[in-house]
C-alpha cells in the first residue's frame, strides 16, 4: 500500500509516520490500477482541522495566488 503525506519535511522510503488518510488518488501503472492513499501527518498542528480531501483544498490550495486566480477566471 502507498500512501502520500503531505509534509515539509524530507522523507524516505519505508520512513513511518503516523498519518490521517484524507483522500484517494486513482491511479493506473502498467494498465493495473495503483491507487495511492493521500493523508497528512496527524502530530502535525497545521493540519489539525484536515479531515478530508476537499477541506485541505479549501484551507491551503485556495491560499495559493495562482490556483485561486485560475479559479476565480
């Protein structure tokens, strides 16, 4: 199983961190499908309030210029 942590921090493979899953990216690699588990660090206090997917989308993708620039157009 993979799972995705957004985070700061540098990582490496097999490195475990406890993490809250958030969502589900759908992905296919060699025409079988490899979905990938997106969560965040749960000793994290930025992401105290991330329970789901749209929330982190809402709380930190939006404070972005470019991507609410492209939102709002």
């Amino acid at each position: 199983m993979d799972i995705l942590v957004i985070m700061d921090q540098p990582t490496f493979p097999g490195c475990i961190i406890e993490t809250r899953p958030i969502g589900v990216i759908r992905m296919i690699d060699g025409k079988e499908s490899d979905d990938k588990i997106l969560g965040v660090p749960v000793n994290d206090p930025r992401f105290k309030d991330v329970y789901d997917i749209l929330i982190y989308i809402k709380l930190y993708l939006m404070k972005l210029p470019i991507f609410s620039q492209n939102i709002k157009s």
